[in-house]
C-alpha cells in the first residue's frame, strides 16, 4: 500500500474584526463548537523584504502551541497535500517557513 500523503491545512478565519489565514499541519474538529489548529506553519522572517502580514501573524501566534477557534470565526478550511505556496516561495529564497510543534512537552508521569 503506498503512503499516505501528509496534509497541509490552510485555515481562513477572523479575530478582532481581523481576517487571517494560518497553515497548519493538523487539525482537529472533534468539538461540536471549536476547531483545533495545532502544529502551525508560520512564515519565517529574516529577509531583506519584511511582508508586515507574515510579521503581525508571527507575533501573535508565533508562539502557540493549539489555537481553539469559535467555528462562527471560521470561513474557509482547505486542505492540500503539498504546500500550495511552495512553488512561490521557491522563487522567493528570503522567504522561508518554520514549524511550530512540541513546543511543550508533556512531562513523564
């Protein structure tokens, strides 16, 4: 049986009248009122452009291990098998991404 593809979820959403959109590797939509963002992919800085979207959404959820979002707040989930940004971002060498996970360990009982 062949592998699995991993997916990649890009969720559209908005806080404090605000639209954002967030990549994450998982998701959870076991609670009848919330979606569960975890594992998130947010864009690395550090280039000679700085894009002030991609630095206002790293400092408010740069460091969030699971986001519990209303399911009023969201308006679109799509899910991808490959970075759909990928191909611009391989144009672009200064913008870069990094994953945000197991940033809290649980301790050993």
């Amino acid at each position: 049986m062949p592998p699995v593809p991993k997916s990649l979820f890009r969720v559209h959403f908005t806080w404090k009248e605000k639209e954002y959109s967030l990549k994450a590797n998982s998701l959870d939509m076991t609670h009848p009122y919330f979606v569960a963002i975890k594992d998130l992919v947010l864009p690395r800085g550090g280039g000679v452009l700085i894009n002030p979207a991609d630095d206002d959404i790293r400092k408010l959820f740069g460091d969030v291990r699971q986001l519990m979002l209303p399911l009023q707040s969201v308006s679109l989930i799509e899910e991808f098998t490959e970075d759909p940004d990928g191909k611009k971002e391989a144009e672009d060498e200064g913008k870069k991404e990094v994953l945000i996970t197991n940033r809290f360990p649980k301790k050993p009982s």
